[in-house]
C-alpha cells in the first residue's frame, strides 16, 4: 500500500515516544484519559516504517528507498 519511508532514528523516536503516550495516558484517570489515543499514530507508522504524510510530502529518512 505505502512504501517504506521512515527508517533508523525516525522509527525508534516513533516507537519510543509512542509507547510513552499511551502508558502514560492510559495509565491516569480524568478528562485527558483519552490521549492514549495520540500515542497509536507514532507507534503504528514506527511499527510499520511508513507514514502517509512522509508519503504526501516526499519525505523519506529509510535509507534502502534512497
């Protein structure tokens, strides 16, 4: 569907902060319980090394696309 274009750092930062959101929010109670949500959108493009706004611009930090 979408080729790789994220790649090395770009991926574990994603990853990284990604998890971090979710626990943290998912974790707490209260009105910004909710932002777990937040966290699933850079931990799924750093899961699956692509990202449709990379794509939209024409970035790519994956070195075996370049």
């Amino acid at each position: 569907m979408f080729a790789k274009n994220v790649g090395g750092i770009d991926k574990v930062v994603r990853i990284v902060v990604g998890a971090l959101l979710v626990l943290a929010f998912f974790l707490t109670d209260g009105p910004y319980s909710w932002l777990y949500l937040l966290g699933i959108i850079p931990l799924v493009t750093g899961l699956l090394g692509t990202c449709p706004i990379y794509s939209v611009f024409g970035i790519n930090t994956c070195s075996i696309g370049k």
